[in-house]
C-alpha cells in the first residue's frame, strides 16, 4: 500500500516558500501566530516558565487546568501595523506557491481577523467567507479590572463562544470544472454526495490527551482540523501546507487522511514537539481517543513516510 507522505522542515516560512516552486502547492491549512508578539523569544520563554507577559495563564476551572491565552487587546498601534505587513508578506508568497484555485483556511480572532483578511485580498486572493468554529473559551466577558465590586454589571468584551477562519481562494483559470480538470482545485470537498462542506463547525476545545501528546498553546483539536483539512482538496489529492506547524495538528490531520502534507516551523523547540505528536496525533480517533490500530477503510494500517530538513 502506498505510504502517506509528510515532510517537515525546520525554517522561516517566508524564506521557504521563496524557495519553493510556483504553482506547487494546492491547499494552506494554518494557525498563524496573528499576534506576532506572543512569539517572540521573551515572550516564548515567559511562557514556558509560566510566568504571563502577553501570555494570560488562567487559573484551574472545575478542577481542570487551562492553557495559556495571548492577550491581544495589549497590542500597540506599531505593533498591529507590523501585523498587517507580516500577513502582507505571507499573502505574497501564499499566492505564489498556490495553483489556482487553491485555497488558504487561515485561523484568527474576531478582534484581529482585518488585519489578516485585507492583506490576503491585496495579494489577488478571492474571499470565500469565513468558517465559523463554535468553541467556548474563557477569552472575554471579564469584568473592569480593579473595579469588578464597583461595576459588577459590566463586561468589557463578550465571552468568545467562537473563532473565525478565513477561507481565500487564488482565482481559477477559466471555469470551475475546467480549473478541476486541471489542478484537481477550485472548490471544496463534500461530506457526501448530499451533504455539502458547512461553514460553521461545532467543536469542543482541545481534549488533554491531545495536549500531553502535543503541548503547544494553540493546538487545535483533531475532530475539527480533520473536518477542514479535509474539504481543502476538493478531489481528495494534492498537497497541503501548514506554514505555522507549531505542533503539528495540520500535518496529523492530513496524515489521518492519506493527504500529503508539508509542515514548516520556526521553532526549534516546537519543531522537535511536531517530530514526536505528529504520528501520535494521527493516530488518535476523531474524538481524541487512541486508536488500537490506524484504520484506512480496509482495515489495512496506515504507513507514514516522513522527510526531514533542517535549513538556516
């Protein structure tokens, strides 16, 4: 049988996508770090210690421990312009690479997601809408700070109960089904014949046994990254990039899908996290559950081929 093919690499994803090819990747799957901020060095190593800055550690909840959230209503207005330019910078390059009619699922927050969208458009995507993943989160809803007793009826924010992905497509040549025919993209998997793909997604948060295999602060779950990853190529084939693998929840969901994929991480730490969760994550079910064995509707196991690089 053949193997599904997964490559990782180690690198700025800007210099990678500079490298590669036109015209050779046909869907991008990713969470990018749209804060910019809460991944620089000082504020990685304040959040590996536990220690805040931009990163808000929660108290435990229900006898549940939550992960770290990075706040970014504490962005600066030259910070939020240097966003934008990232994202414009990333918009270019994601054009290049993408054949036509291939799409881009890029995750955000309601408070950010213009700066991220307007860049996409300016580059030449098309905006397709927005998927809409329905989580609760303890971003939100917190009363005035130091004055919670004098304005005990007030929110500052709403309480997030969702968060909004991006969905961009490079425009196709000619028709739908001629761009089909052509690069296997231009639309959007279905769930079945009579279901088609749904913009709005219902999704727990990410379940622990995810977060031992995979400890990274945005790790999505698998149950609905397996839900996008999939409707990304509309045929089934191609090639997905995760340029922001962080640790490795796109690359695992495509796996679990016998879709190539290819994984880029800046991250040296979180890059060596992804080496270790990725096939681990694949093999979790879509309720985060370990599988006995990786099913792949014959009941034959799946088998991994993995590619390695580490650039400068």
């Amino acid at each position: 049988m053949r193997g599904t093919r997964y490559s990782l690499y180690l690198s700025d994803c800007l210099d990678w996508m500079d490298a590669r090819p036109e015209n050779s990747i046909h869907a991008i799957v990713t969470d990018p770090p749209y804060g910019l901020k809460e991944y620089l060095p000082r504020e990685k190593e304040k959040l590996r210690h536990g220690r805040g800055g931009v990163w808000r550690i929660p108290p435990s909840f229900d006898g549940c421990v939550r992960s770290p959230l990075p706040r970014f209503t504490v962005l600066t207005d030259e910070e939020r312009v240097h966003l934008k330019q990232f994202f414009s910078d990333f918009a270019r390059r994601a054009f290049r690479v993408l054949v036509p009619g291939g799409h881009v699922f890029i995750a955000t927050n309601p408070l950010l997601s213009h700066l991220v969208y307007i860049p996409l458009m300016q580059a030449g995507f098309e905006k397709r809408g927005e998927i809409i993943r329905l989580v609760q989160t303890l971003r939100g809803g917190d009363r005035p700070k130091n004055a919670h007793a004098e304005f005990p009826e007030v929110t500052v924010m709403p309480r997030s109960a969702w968060e909004p992905w991006g969905l961009f497509r490079k425009p196709c040549q000619g028709r739908v089904q001629d761009n089909l025919r052509k690069w296997k993209t231009g639309g959007l998997r279905r769930i079945s014949a009579d279901s088609p793909f749904g913009d709005v997604i219902l999704s727990a948060p990410t379940r622990p046994a995810e977060r031992e295999i995979a400890p990274h602060p945005s790790l999505k779950p698998q149950s609905f990254m397996r839900q996008i990853v999939r409707a990304s190529l509309p045929l089934g084939t191609g090639v997905v990039l995760d340029p922001f693998m962080g640790a490795g929840s796109t690359i695992a969901a495509a796996i679990s899908l016998q879709y190539e994929s290819i994984g880029v991480e800046s991250d040296p730490t979180f890059f060596e996290v992804a080496l270790e969760a990725i096939p681990k994550l694949a093999d979790l079910n879509g309720n985060g559950k370990a599988n006995n064995k990786r099913g792949t509707g014959n009941g034959e196991p799946k088998q991994h081929k993995l590619a390695l690089f580490h650039e400068s």
